[in-house]
C-alpha cells in the first residue's frame, strides 16, 4: 500500500535522477525516452495511478518532454494489434452472451474433474492450445469467461479485490499459457515469422521442437502456480453432481450457441488460413466481430459495457512507449551496451543463452515484435552465427515469445494487470520461475530435437 501510495513521487525522483545522469552515445530525445521508460515502469509497476491513466500521461509527457510530438505519439492507436484486441473482445463477449461459455466450462469439468486443480488445469491447458492456432491475445480473451465461469462455480466472491488465490492461479495461468502456446509453430507469433524470414523451416519441423516447449511450460505453469497461490476453495460444491445439473439446467443447445459456434470456427479457420487468404489476423478479429452483430447475438449497447475499453487505452500507451524506444534510438542503445557483454570471442551457446536473456529482458518494457525487429538481424549478423543461422535466430525468436511480467510487453498481460485479480509483485514473482524454465526449455528442444530440423 505503501509503495503504491509514494508510487508517484518515486517514478518523478527517479524520472529526474535519469534524466541528470551521463547517459554518452544517445541522443537528447533517446535520453529522454529512457526517463519516460523509468517513469512507466515504476508507474505501472507501483499502480499509483489507475493503468490506463498512467498512458494517457505518457502521450502528452512526450510532447513536453521533447522526445515526439503529439500527434506522433498517439499514432500507436492506430496500430493493428489494438484492432485485434478490441475485435478479440467482442467475440469473446458474444460467445459468453450465446451461453456457450457456460456450456462449455461445465462440459470440459464434466470430464477432467470438479477440484480446484483440476480446475486451473483447464484454465491453462484450455488458453494453450486454443493460442497455438490463433493469437494469444484472441485465445486468452476468449477463455476469459470461462475462467469468470469456473471462480463463480467454486463459490469465489469479488475476485477484483485480489484476495482470491485462485483467481490469481487461473488468470495469470491463462495469460502465461497464451504465449506459451504461441511457441508451438512459426505462424503462431510475430517473432517467429520474423526468424522465418531468415531461416526457412518447413510448419512440420518447427512443430517437432516448438509443440515440446509449449508443453512443458504449459505442465510447469500449471504445478508451479497452484504450488504458490494454494486455493482457497478445494473443489466446487458438490462436485460432479453439480456440474450434471448445471448441464441439465442449460437445457438443450440453443440457437445463439450454435451461430455462435459455427462463428468462432470459421473465425478460428480464417485465422489458420490467412497465409492462403491473405487475410492478416487484424482484419479476422474485426470479420469476427462484426459478424456477432451481423447474427444478432449482439447489440452495441452489449460491446459498451462488457468490452474493458480502459484496457484499450492502456494497451495504446504501452504501445506509444515502446514505438518511442525504437524511433528515439533508445531501443537501439540498449541493445548494444547489452551485447558488449558478450565479450571477444564467445562460445555460440553462450552468445545464445546471453542473447535469450537479453531479448527476454527487452520485451519486459517493449513489444517482442519491435524487439524480435531488432535483435534478429543483429545476430545473424554475428561472425559465429555464419552457416548456422537458424540456431540463432529461432531461440531468439522464442525467447522473445517466453511469458512476460510487465504490461507493455504484450496485450495479454496488460488485460491481466486491469483484471484486478493480482498485483504487479506477485505477477513477478510468479513470472520470473516460469520464464527461466522457458528459456532452458528452448535451449534443451532447439540444441537437440531441433538442431537436424532448423538447419542454416
């Protein structure tokens, strides 16, 4: 509480003290930039201020500041990933509108138990192989409500307040098992399309060493977060026979779920097939969503007060941050005084692993596609990565898809943070674990199973 109510005075202090100290090589906007970034953080991180206020101040801080002007700084509203998350949201408020979430949540308890852990068991493995074949923003919007669905079937009350230990398990599950799951093919994330600029990998071969990572984080986020957030609540009441009669009291399948069914496949298929269609996942999620208004399972009015647009807001200010890293040349300069850690003449798992953490650390304040941009040309750049681009670009590449702990990094842990069901310091301390077992993971899949697969 404390830290939250001097959270404040703390991001101005130590704004200040960044923007005084010797900081050679970066430009009077690239210096500022790395204040802003200081006060964001600290910002965020402290909840001094509710989180999309806290990006509303960082595009009129801009303009004072030097770095961009206004006009320049709200572009990032216009990027498509705010598209994408808007258009997740509403298909995901149609789907629970149709009452095929309810139908759904109590089918998948029906068959792999009613206790608690079995219940974050859904949670996670429900969002990581929905995110492999659509976008981890779409698929963690998506399970929202069925994870709303189970903390109500458990009996949890005002899991916003953060008192709820498996409300914090199963959301923060969820959000972790998006991005998990965006590890499993090259299609699945940003970054991985960038090293499959570099590196041609056939779908298969990526899948033989991707699809391993993504299951051992999803069975390591699964355990480890029911390990340090214990439910409250053991199992639902009443067990199996409480989920029979939830069942029975849905009744039969009504038609809203049905279009609402055949609309979130053909969505889903739009998305897989988008390489052939030409169609981006941006424009899919607004198709999508619009077609919920089309079929009358939604009105506006629903999209008004269901759709969290704060977390929009919000979502746009990171995006502003980090686009202002790239294009004060901030970005870069970080990159570089990371590097030169690296020293004369590493071994290349070295360079890797070092390279893993760097990119890991990144995309903790900037968005993993600006840093995947970046890092990728850098290293295969690299003396030591000449005939075996691949098994630098593709960690890399993975390591910038890893789960992430701050807002800015990713639209899925922006929504997580303006849930309210968990606070930033268990966010980290949850996260942290997790990432490094994700980046050993990578290490262990790529330098074995993937080695005869990547190639140069």
């Amino acid at each position: 509480m404390k830290i939250k109510k001097n959270g404040l005075l703390w991001a101005i202090g130590l704004t200040i003290l960044t923007v005084l100290l010797p900081l050679e090589g970066l430009s009077f906007e690239g210096h500022m930039a790395i204040g802003l970034l200081v006060f964001a953080v600290v910002m965020w991180g402290s909840e001094a201020l509710p989180l999309p206020v806290t990006s509303l101040i960082i595009l009129f801080l801009q303009p004072i500041m030097h770095i961009a002007t206004f006009r320049n700084a709200v572009t990032e509203f216009a990027n498509p990933i705010i598209f994408l998350m808007i258009g997740g949201f509403i298909i995901a408020e149609g789907i629970r509108k149709s009452g095929l979430v309810q139908r759904l949540t109590y089918f998948m308890l029906d068959r792999v138990g009613t206790s608690a852990n079995m219940c974050l068991f859904v949670c996670v493995f429900a969002t990581g192989l929905l995110s492999v074949w659509i976008e981890n923003v779409v698929a963690f919007a998506l399970v929202i409500p069925i994870i709303k669905e189970v903390i109500d079937l458990l009996g949890i009350r005002s899991p916003q307040e953060g008192k709820s230990n498996f409300a914090k398990a199963g959301i923060l599950g969820a959000c972790f098992a998006s991005l998990s799951g965006g590890l499993a093919t090259q299609i699945s994330t940003a970054p991985n399309l960038i090293a499959s600029a570099y590196v041609h990998i056939p779908f298969a071969n990526w899948m033989l060493f991707g699809f391993p990572i993504t299951i051992i984080l999803l069975f390591t986020i699964w355990k480890y977060l029911g390990f340090i957030f214990p439910s409250e609540v053991k199992e639902i009441p009443g067990g199996h026979q409480t989920i029979k009669e939830k069942l029975t009291n849905v009744g039969k399948v009504k038609r809203d779920e049905k279009v609402a069914l055949i609309l979130l496949l053909f969505t889903i298929s739009l998305w897989v097939t988008g390489e052939f269609t030409g169609l981006t996942s941006y424009a899919v999620a607004l198709i999508g969503a619009s077609l919920f208004f089309v079929f009358n399972i939604l009105e506006w009015q629903d999209a008004q007060r269901n759709v969290d647009w704060g977390l929009v807001l919000f979502f746009g200010g990171a995006l502003s941050m980090g686009a202002t890293l790239v294009s004060t040349g901030a970005g870069n300069w970080l990159i570089t005084h990371l590097l030169s850690l690296l020293g004369p003449n590493p071994e290349p798992l070295l360079i890797v692993l070092i390279l893993m953490v760097v990119g890991v650390l990144l995309t903790q304040f900037m968005s993993n596609v600006v840093i995947a941009a970046i890092l990728i040309p850098l290293i295969i750049s690299l003396p030591q990565a000449q005939g075996e681009l691949g098994m630098f670009a593709v960690p890399i590449a993975l390591a910038c898809s890893l789960p992430s702990v701050l807002p800015m990094s990713d639209p899925t842990v922006a929504i997580t943070y303006g849930l309210g069901y968990i606070n930033a310091t268990e966010v980290i301390k949850a996260g942290v674990p997790i990432i490094i077992v994700g980046i050993f993971a990578t290490i262990l899949m790529v330098f074995t199973i993937g080695r005869p697969l990547i190639g140069g």
